[in-house]
C-alpha cells in the first residue's frame, strides 16, 4: 500500500509503503465502538452529586394530622414531591471506569488506522517542524496538505512549538505517536503524520 510523502508546503517528495499489518486490516468495527465507549467512560469525572430525602434539611415534623382535612395524607415537608424535598434516587460520585483488554485496544486501534487508509485520510509529512510557535503558518502548513477540517497531527516526540501552533486552530488536535488513541483517531476527519511518527506507530503496533 503506497502513499504520497509531502513536505510542509504541499509538494510531493517522494512515497512510503504502509504496513499492511498496520494500515491494511479489515477494520472491525464492533472493538472500535467498545473502545471508543470505553474511552468516554474513563473521562467522565463522575462529580455530581444530589441530596435524598434523607439528607435534605428540615421536614421532621408532620405538616398535618393524618385524617380529616381533606388533604392527601404527608409525612414530611421533605419528601420528593414537595418544593425543596429531596431527590429520588439521587446520583451520587462513582467511577465510571473500566477496562479492556490489551489485544482489544490493539485491533481498535489497527482497525482506525486501517479504515483511514483505506479512506484516503492518511496524509505523511517528511517532517513536522516549526521554528517557533506560529498559528497563521501552521494554518498554512495544513492548507496546504488539504487537512484544514478537524485534523490529527502526530508527531515523532514532544514538540512544544508544534503543540503551540496548533492548539489555537478550530478542530485541530496534535499528538504524539507513542498516545494516539482509537477515540482522537476515529473522531478526526484526516491525520497528519510525521514520516518518524509513522515508523514509530509500525514498530509498536506491527
């Protein structure tokens, strides 16, 4: 499987092949759906927290008697049907998380990266490099590679001018080949990889 090596300015220089072990599998969609909801769940904070009937201040003593009034019979000023009772089954913190298993990630994970190739949304850069933190050139750079709608750049190592240059473009996300992730990779429209970043991504996943 070839594909286009380009440099920063959009100008082809030369092509790779793609790992077929990597980029050429027949993508299984029900492991990408669990990991990408896996990932979801490990996110959420789990934080909110309400107050039972029991826990809600006040409402110790009978509004009225039980009989003779004509009225529906109430125990407590607190209970939920009541302004300021409590809630039914009110959510309290957990934690949402769980686990997979390690060979269910690594299909996840091959089965994005081989759905984007065989969609065409796999576009390798020579090196991804910027001398300073500049938006308007990163924008540029991108233009140019057609990867202006919600891209993923990945590249080689940590590169603060990179990340910096990137994080102010509407729908940009930049990585690093040692965290891409299913979710980041499923939710981006192209990806952006630095032609170090994809040997990187080969010899750990292949």
């Amino acid at each position: 499987m070839l594909t286009k090596v380009y440099n920063m300015s959009g100008k082809q220089v030369g092509e790779i092949e793609l790992s077929e072990a990597v980029f050429g599998i027949e993508p299984n969609q029900a492991v990408v759906h669990d990991v990408v909801k896996n990932h979801l769940a490990n996110c959420r904070q789990g934080t909110q927290s309400a107050l039972t009937r029991a826990e809600v201040s006040g409402g110790g003593r009978k509004p009225w008697k039980q009989k003779g009034t004509g009225r529906a019979r109430q125990g407590s000023t607190r209970a939920p049907q009541w302004t300021h009772g409590g809630i039914v089954f009110a959510p309290k913190p957990r934690d949402y998380s769980y686990t997979l298993n390690k060979k269910a990630k690594r299909l996840a994970l091959k089965s994005a990266l081989s759905a984007k190739a065989a969609a065409a949304k796999i576009v390798v850069i020579d090196a991804i490099k910027m001398d300073a933190p500049k938006t308007k050139e990163f924008a540029a750079f991108l233009a140019a590679v057609d990867a202006t709608k919600k891209p993923l750049v990945i590249t080689a190592a940590p590169d603060m001018n990179v990340v910096k240059s990137g994080r102010n473009i509407p729908g940009c996300e930049v990585t690093f080949a040692n965290l891409i992730n299913v979710y980041d990779i499923v939710n981006a429209d192209k990806l952006v990889v630095d032609q170090a970043a994809l040997a990187t991504i080969v010899e750990v996943f292949a």
